[in-house]
C-alpha cells in the first residue's frame, strides 16, 4: 500500500471517478457536475493535491488537500461555525477533504492503515508546502475512527450540517502530530 501525490492527469481522473462513485452514486452526498461524465470535482480542486492510495495498480483511497491561497477561504472556514479559541487563524493552513475508502476495504483494521498511510505523505507534503495545521469536516463516527488510528484530529466547532450528514469541523496541527503516533497493526 502506497500513498502518492497524483503526479499523471490519468491518476487525477481515477480519483475524480473514484469521489464520483462513492459520493455521488454510493453515498448522494452531492449532485453530478456534467451529465455523462462521471468524475466529481469544484472549484478548490485547481488549487489542490490530490493524494491516492494504491495496492498494487488499484487506487484504494483517496483526499485533496486544498492549498492556502489568497483569493479564497477555505471551504471549513467559509461554511462553518468555528471556536476561534481552537483554531489559531495566523498559522498557515490547508485543508483535507474528499476523504474516502473504495467500499471494498472499508475494514476496520484496514482503513486504519489506510489513514495512517495516506496522513504520513499528506504530512510530508504539508511541511514541504510551511502549513502548520490542517483543517477539515468529517462526521462524528468519522473522527472517532481518525483518535482509533492514532491521528490526534480534534472537533473546533459545534455538530453542524455542511455536506452530506451533520458535521464537525476539526484541526490537527502538524507540530504535534508528525507522524502517526502508533503504526495500528
């Protein structure tokens, strides 16, 4: 299992087609773009990483991690409510997003070693890039599995809706979380 950086625009569609089918069609989290064309993107994925994780040839999960830039606020900053005494706006910030496991190795052992793989490279690229935190949402049994996979994310709002089910925003600043804390056997 290995996390990458999708580094080929044949990699960037497989895991466009892959959001699709899990978000849109598995899940209906949100509506097709384009009738016909079956990948699921917006307008933060221009300013994005997108990370996949393969076995072998088979792309097993994947995220983006949207880049700090001037002309936009990040989608958690901009659609939700966040304690301002738990997110420290003055360090510099990307957020992940996207986040998913193909329906086939959403086991729970697995998925943590899945998390764990793709949280190092996001990890490395994060310091490559001086962000000092990430942010996110993800739903509550979501980030109960990110503390399960020792990924010391935490809830900087109230429950809310954002997309899909109710929501937490959360952070994990990179200082304190360099890489995972314990590999999950």
């Amino acid at each position: 299992m290995k996390c990458t950086v999708a580094s080929t625009e044949m990699e960037r569609i497989a895991i466009l087609r892959q959001r699709y089918d899990i978000f849109v069609e598995e899940f209906n989290f949100l509506a097709p773009k384009e009738e016909n064309k079956r990948i699921e993107y917006d307008e933060y994925d221009e300013h994005s990483l997108l990370f996949g994780v393969w076995e072998d040839t088979s792309l097993i999960a994947s995220c983006r991690l949207v880049l700090p830039n001037s002309s936009f606020e990040l989608p958690t900053l901009k659609a939700m409510v966040i304690d301002a005494k738990k997110l420290d706006r003055l360090q510099p910030t990307a957020e992940i997003s996207r986040i998913l496991v193909a329906s086939n190795h959403r086991i729970f052992k697995k998925t943590i070693k899945i998390l764990q793989t793709m949280q190092k490279e996001i990890n490395k690229i994060a310091s490559e890039h001086n962000i000092e935190q990430l942010i996110g949402s993800v739903e509550p049994s979501f980030l109960r599995l990110l503390n399960c996979s020792k990924l010391p994310y935490q809830a900087i709002g109230p429950l809310q809706h954002h997309i899909g089910p109710d929501r937490y925003p959360i952070v994990l600043k990179l200082h304190d979380n360099v890489t995972p804390n314990k590999e999950y056997p």
